[in-house]
C-alpha cells in the first residue's frame, strides 16, 4: 500500500536559495523535454525512455543540466510523460483538451527524488524535528510531528514551495500488505458493526444509526477572503506591496484548506476505526459543482476527498469501505422501497405507502447500508436500524458541533479518549 508524509520546512537563507536555484532548473527541464517531444515527427514520439537516455546527451550540452541529481532528472522526465498520460485518457472521455503548457516560474514548484538522492536523520533534530538532506542542495530541517513507521519503506521525497512562500517535503511511502491490519470477514458484519453515510451540507454527515456531524462555518473565513482580496485589487500588480499582499491571500485561501482537511481527517478516522465496515455514495462531485446552484458550498464540502481519505484510510486501519450508487437514496423509501419526490427544502421523508416517518438524510443513510450488503452478496440484516429509527419529531438524533471537532487540533495521531471527546459523549 503507498500512502505519504507532509512536513513541514524550514530551510536556512542558503538552502532555501538552493532549493530555488533548483526548482527553476528542474522547471526548465521539464519545459525542454516538452520541447522535444512536441518538436518531434507525429510518427516517432520519444517515449519517457527515449527522453531519460537523452538526458546524459543534454548534461553535456547544457552545463545547468549537469547540476542535477540523475534520479531527480529522471523524476521530472515521468512527471511530464505522466502529466501527458493523464491529457490523453482525459481526451479519450470525449473532454475537449488541448497541449501541455510551457511551465511558468510561479507554476511549477516541487521536485521530486526518486528511491535516492535524499537521507533522513531522525536523530539530529530535537523537540519534534528532524533533518532531510538533498543531494547538491544541503540539509533543511522538519517538524517531525509524526515520525515514519518502522514497517514503511521510504520510496521517494518531494519538496514544494507553496503559492505562500512556505516549504514543504512530502515522503511517499510503501507499506507491506501484511504490516496492514486484517479487514473483518465479509460474513461477519451486520447492521451492529456496519454504517451507513449520507452526505449533506445541512448536516456534513449523517449515518444509519443516528447519528449527525454538522458542518463546518466557513463564513468569517469567507470574510477575510474578500477582505484580503480587496485590499490585493488595490495593490500595483508586479510591485512588492502587490506580492507581499498575494501571499497574504494565499494563507487565508490554505487556512481555508487545511481547516476542511483537518476535519474531514477527524470524522474519517473515527468512522474507520469504529466500524468493520462504511458505506458511502459515489457522488459525481465533477457534474455536481456544474451546476448552477449551491456550488460554492459544494466545493467546501469536498465529498470526494472525503470518500479518497475513506478509501486510503480502509487499508490502515482494517475496515471494508464500499462505494454505492448515489441515485434514488433519498427518494426510495429504506422500509418498503418506495420511491416519493421530495423537493430539496422537504427534510422529512414521510412513506405515503408504509407510513415510515424519518429524517430525509437519515432515510437516505439506510439506503446507502442497504446497498451496501447487496453489492457485498449480504443479505438485508434482521435487525435493521430501519426498525428502531428515531422520528423526526423526538429529539433522539445524536449530533454534535463542528467547532468541537476543529478546536481539538490535528489528528496526527488520534487516541480512542480523544476520539470520543471529539464525537459523540454517548455513542456506543
């Protein structure tokens, strides 16, 4: 299983420069091998082969070249071929595509060392940090908040320098399947140790056993974006004041980031290490932001990268997440089956053929755990939550506040006590 580290950096004044110095050569030669590839005949495209033999030929000629590590060299020629890959699938879906762009200074800003190139010393810092040394670049130090497992194997290192001024370096890692914990056996989960998730904005999330999370309050967030934004469209652009201000904007714009991942790290590791097994929608997050209305709200939401830190999460810490058809789970009725149209400002589902009366997301939580057996081969379980649901109308729905969860901090390492503190003060 791969999986990676981000730390950050903190370069002195002569590494950082050197960093710079060669992010801007790393970005000229990806711009060449661009060059090359799209000034070659149709009929005889140099493969990521083809390019990495030539690399020696350009070192000679190019004596900035030479300054390279070979595995990083090596690295950026993948990064365009892959980059090149992922516009051809794009164009074999039908999207309207064009060419790989020419890398600007402010546009290409990480490089990566592949399986050599880089040490780490876990032992040279002190209080939590620690050392990464880059080949023909130097040592730059780390706030080493979360130590890398004995059982994963380092595969490759990358250093970013962020649209904020701020450095960055990632650890690709590669854990053995047999260092993983066991995922429970399919036959053994019921409705008791599996959930169902709907996911919402009213409510981020809401699950088949009751339970509700609300959303995070991005607005004075939102507020200082503008603020900051506004006081940028009165900067000249190109002079200090106008760059100083841009960064500024920037860390707003990331702060807004981290706060929604930091989140959704706190709900997922709870949801994996309390259940043998999740149960998500497979949301057309692409189609949905298309849309016309509630976009922004639907982009904060992130569902996505909320189901990708589901998907990853599964393998570490032994859970079956499972993706199921999003469409009709609102609408179906989780008793009988019936579907009823419900405008989206309806938010109670009431059966007008079994009389079931539930919260509209809760009805569409147990839909999602019930397509969840089916595409597993289960069958219904007995003992449904269908059976025992709360009624909209009593006030039994376990929920919590989304301060709550964003004012216990990061996640790095989550301890059950934490957990619990963070979620739901009764939900066993």
């Amino acid at each position: 299983m791969e999986h990676s580290h981000r730390y950050h950096a903190y370069p002195t004044q002569e590494v950082a420069e050197g960093l710079e110095h060669h992010l801007n050569v790393h970005r000229q030669l990806y711009n060449h091998v661009r060059w090359d590839y799209e000034n070659s005949p149709e009929d005889d495209k140099p493969s990521e082969y083809d390019q990495n033999n030539k690399l020696p030929e350009w070192k000679h000629k190019w004596a900035v070249f030479s300054e390279l590590h070979s595995k990083a060299a090596q690295a950026t020629v993948a990064r365009f071929h892959r980059n090149l890959s992922n516009l051809r699938k794009k164009k074999e879906k039908g999207y309207n595509v064009g060419r790989l762009k020419r890398q600007g200074p402010s546009e290409y800003r990480s490089v990566t060392y592949n399986q050599s190139g880089f040490d780490l010393d876990e032992k040279r810092g002190r209080d939590r940090f620690a050392y990464v040394r880059f080949s023909k670049i130097g040592w730059v130090k780390i706030r080493y908040h979360r130590p890398i497992p004995d059982h994963a194997t380092i595969k490759e290192v990358t250093f970013k320098k962020e649209t904020t001024g701020e450095w960055f370096v990632s650890f690709g890692l590669e854990t053995d399947e047999a260092d993983l914990p066991e995922k429970p056996d399919v036959d053994s989960l019921d409705a008791s140790n599996s959930v169902g998730i709907d996911l919402g904005i009213q409510n981020y999330i809401h699950t088949s056993d009751g339970k509700t999370v609300d959303w995070l309050d991005l607005e004075d967030e939102y507020e200082r974006l503008r603020r900051e934004q506004r006081k940028l469209s009165r900067k000249e652009k190109g002079s200090n004041n106008y760059e100083k201000q841009r960064r500024e904007v920037a860390k707003v714009k990331r702060h807004i980031k981290w706060k929604v991942l930091d989140y959704q790290h706190k709900l997922t590791t709870w949801l994996v290490r309390k259940y043998d097994a999740v149960f998500v929608e497979d949301l057309d997050a692409k189609g949905m932001l298309e849309q016309s209305h509630n976009a922004r709200n639907k982009q904060d939401a992130a569902w996505r990268q909320f189901i990708t830190l589901l998907e990853y999460k599964s393998d570490l810490y032994g859970c079956h997440v499972v993706q199921v058809k999003a469409r009709g789970t609102t609408k179906e009725c989780a008793s009988c089956g019936v579907e009823t149209a419900k405008p989206i400002w309806v938010r109670e589902h009431s059966c007008p053929a079994c009389g079931f009366e539930t919260d509209r997301d809760a009805n569409a939580a147990m839909n999602v755990l019930q397509r969840g057996f089916s595409k597993l081969g289960l069958g219904w379980p007995e003992d449904t939550p269908v059976e025992t649901v709360t009624a909209t109308d009593t006030t039994h729905f376990e929920s919590v506040s989304a301060s709550r969860v964003v004012e216990t901090g990061s996640l790095g390492v989550v301890r059950e006590s934490v957990m619990i503190k963070i979620t739901f003060a009764n939900m066993d």
